[in-house]
C-alpha cells in the first residue's frame, strides 16, 4: 500500500512537471531547445512504459492525462 501511495504521488508530480514545461515551452520557447533526437526517445520511453504498465497506470492516470501523454507521444515537437 505505501509504495502504491509514493508510486502515485510520483506519477502526479511527474503529470504536474510536464504541464508546467508545456506552460513555460509556450511562453519562452527559446530556452527550452531540446534537440529533435532527445525528445523522440523520450517519446518512445513515454510510449513504452505506458503500455509495459498499462494496469499500474490504469487507476493513475486521469482521462485528460491519459490523452496528454498520448499526444504528446504522437507529436513530441507540439511539447517542446
């Protein structure tokens, strides 16, 4: 129970970074230049460990985040 509770906070403050980099990206794009090969394979670990833990994730997850990391694995470049 207590690693599902850290595993949870974990995972909702990675959700909470990521909203905040999409925030900052927006605003001051110069200075979050990530080259186009970074952002690819952070992509496809995205996309890799969402369907490796697909149950895990399942009760996580929200429907909105769930559809943010989706497209953000189908379009990275929109993120950064």
């Amino acid at each position: 129970a207590e690693f599902n509770a850290e595993e949870k906070d974990l995972l909702e403050s990675i959700s909470a970074l990521k909203a905040a980099v999409t925030v900052l990206s927006k605003h001051h794009s110069s200075m979050l230049q990530v080259p186009r090969t970074h952002m690819m394979g952070v992509a496809a670990t995205v996309q890799n460990l969402m369907q490796r833990h697909a149950s895990l994730l399942a009760g996580v997850l929200t429907p909105s985040e769930r559809r943010v990391a989706t497209a953000f694995v189908q379009a990275p470049q929109d993120y950064f």
